[in-house]
C-alpha cells in the first residue's frame, strides 16, 4: 500500500486503506493488551494522515477517527480534543456535510 501511494498520493481510496490496516494493528493490541503496540499504531496512523497529500475534508475526518479511537483505547480525553479539533477542520473544508455537523455535536457532549 506505501507503494500505492508512492504512485497516487492523491488517491483517497489508498489513503483510507493504509489507515485502517494500522488502526487494524492497533485494535489487536488493545485486544491483547500491548499497549506500547497500541501506541506505535496509532502514532503511525496519525503519522500517514500528516503525510497525506489528498485534498479534502476526508483525511481530516479520518483523523478525527483515529482520536476517536485512541481515547477510548487508551483513556486519553487529549485524543477526543484532538479528534473534535480535526472534525472542525473537516467542516471548515466541508461546511455543509451534516455527518460531520453531528460527529462533532457528539464530540462536544463527550468532552462536557
């Protein structure tokens, strides 16, 4: 998939691919409990999300995700700030996308 996105970096699709195998890595971790694992997946997550070069809102709202994520698998509320903080940036490129609206209604009543 790096390759893939070596040869599209624009391509959405390779983007969302190469996400959710790490956040794959990371739920197995959290499963069996290697928290440094969980750690290394999610950084690497956030990691290729930083890197991207797709234009959009879509690399903002999976990074909201991977927040998301994070803070329920580690008990990190830093990650749901993060994670409202990226669906922010998502609205701001996507101003009238209602998932987004209501994803970050919902991030906003987590965070109090």
């Amino acid at each position: 998939l790096d390759e893939a996105a070596a040869l599209v970096p624009e391509d959405v699709r390779v983007l969302r691919w190469r996400v959710q195998l790490r956040q794959e890595r990371a739920v197995q971790a959290a499963r069996v409990g290697r928290t440094a694992e969980l750690q290394r997946a999610i950084e690497d997550s956030l990691e290729v999300l930083r890197a991207a070069r797709v234009p959009g809102a879509a690399p903002a709202r999976m990074r909201s995700s991977v927040h998301e994520f994070a803070a329920q698998a580690t008990g990190n509320a830093q990650h749901l700030t993060a994670a409202a903080e990226a669906r922010e940036e998502a609205l701001r490129l996507s101003p009238y996308n209602l998932q987004d609206q209501l994803a970050l209604a919902q991030l906003y009543e987590r965070l109090g």
